[in-house]
C-alpha cells in the first residue's frame, strides 16, 4: 500500500467529511441568502417536473442505499440471515435501478440547463461543473455493477463495507481493505468522497434543508396574533 493510496483512502475521507459539516455550518451563519435549491422553475418549466422526479428519487435511492448499505455491520446481516452474496445481488439491482432513474433525470436537467436560453444564461460554472462531478460519479458507480457480476460471492462487497465502517470510527487502517480494488471502485470512491467536499460551495447544501424539512410533521403551531 503506497503513501497517496494511504492518503486518498485512510486521510481526504477525514478532510472531505470536516469540510462538508464545517463548510455547511458557516456557510449557513454567514450567507444564509445564498441557502437555495436555485430553482429555475420561474425561467422555462419545460421538462423540469419529469427531470427533477426522477434525478431526486434515483439520487435520494442512492444515498440511503450506500447509507444503510455500507454502514450496517456484517453481523447485523447475519443475524438477519442475509448471506453476503444475496446482499450484493439486491445491492447490484436496487442501484442499479436507482442509477438509472438518476441518470434518465440527470440527462433531462442539463439537456434543459445547456439548451435553454434563460436556463444558459442564469448557469454559472460553478453549477455545470457539479452536474457533471454528479455525472461521472453516477456513471462510475454504474459500471462497477458489470464489474462485480463477474464475482458474485460478495467478497468486494464486505471489504468496502469495512472500508467505510473503519473511516466512521476512527480506525487507522481503513485505507487497507479497499488496496486491492480495482481501479473504477477507487475511481468512484474518489469522486464520491469528493461530493461531499464540494458540497457547501454549491446549490447542494438545499439538501440539508429538504432532509430537515421532515421536523415540519412534528412542528408546534405558530401562533400568528396572541388573541
Ligand atoms: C432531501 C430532499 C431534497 C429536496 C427537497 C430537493 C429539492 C430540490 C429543488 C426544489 C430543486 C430545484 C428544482 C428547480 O429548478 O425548480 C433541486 C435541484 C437540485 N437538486 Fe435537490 N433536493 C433534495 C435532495 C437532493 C440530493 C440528495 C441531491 C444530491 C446530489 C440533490 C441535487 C440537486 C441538484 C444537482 C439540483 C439542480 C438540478 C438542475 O440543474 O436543475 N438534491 N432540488
């Protein structure tokens, strides 16, 4: 295991993961304004209803996928008398699905972003250079799937499982279980960390308020005017 394989896998989580909390906490005390989805609904609705569904239910699927997915220890699915092998049979066809609703809304929204006038005009850098960070990570994280239904006993599976479990609990040697990975989980592991680096520098911080907004079922009433 060399020293930047180290650093990418056992070191950048850590920074990555410090500066999308601390990164979100100041940008929401010092530019609450700029807080926002940066809906362009008001410009041209077009296809946006159709893109944004689907790119938010793939990408919502996703998250809670990889959440639940890698962050669940091996002995829980044991105990549960899931074998490893189904578990990454259902892991391979929920992403899969899920992949590609995103991929199918992802297309939309930037065919709508890159092509309409308005749209084009209003986009900064900034925002194409997220969706297509948001892009090559989904098509990374897609072509692993043809990759890891050449070994289907699950062993890939559990050695990232142990990689990300080892990084949420300070163990130094995470890096360790993903050294022999091939080259496209590394890649996507990579991008994906990234994600979260980038994170409090663009429109994505919306979702921190869209998972927040669930404390609205349980929300006291507001009382308008005393009587
Ligand atoms: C948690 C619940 C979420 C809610 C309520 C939500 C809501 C929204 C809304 C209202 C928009 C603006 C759509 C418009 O133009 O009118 C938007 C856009 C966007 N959201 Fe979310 N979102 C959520 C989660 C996520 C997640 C997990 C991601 C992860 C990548 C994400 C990425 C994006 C991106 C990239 C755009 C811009 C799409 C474009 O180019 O038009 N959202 N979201």
């Amino acid at each position: 295991m060399n020293t930047v394989h180290q650093f990418v896998f056992g070191i950048y989580p850590y920074i990555a993961l410090s500066i999308f909390l601390l990164g979100s906490l100041l940008r929401f005390e010092r530019e609450q304004y700029t807080w926002k989805s940066d809906s362009s609904q008001l410009l041209y609705r077009g296809n946006l209803r159709m893109g944004n569904i689907l790119f938010h239910v793939g990408i919502i699927g996703l998250f809670f996928g990889h959440l639940v997915g890698l962050l669940t220890p091996a002995v829980v699915w044991e105990a549960l008398g899931i074998s490893h092998s189904v578990k990454q049979a259902v892991a391979m066809a929920a992403g899969g699905v899920m992949g590609a609703l995103c991929l199918v809304g992802l297309l939309i929204l930037l065919h709508r972003r890159l092509t309409d006038p308005r749209i084009a005009a209003v986009t900064r850098t900034g925002d194409k250079f997220l969706l297509a960070w948001i892009l090559l990570t989904l098509l990374l994280g897609l072509s692993t799937i043809a990759v890891s239904a050449g070994h289907m006993d699950g062993g890939m599976m559990v050695q990232l499982m142990k990689w990300s479990q080892h990084i949420v609990t300070f163990r130094g040697d995470a890096a360790s279980y993903v050294a022999d990975a091939p080259a496209l989980f590394k890649a996507h592991l990579f991008m994906g960390m990234t994600l979260f680096l980038i994170f409090p520098f663009t429109r994505l911080v919306h979702v921190w308020s869209g998972f927040a907004s669930v404390a609205y079922l349980g929300r006291a009433w507001q009382l308008v005017r005393p009587r």
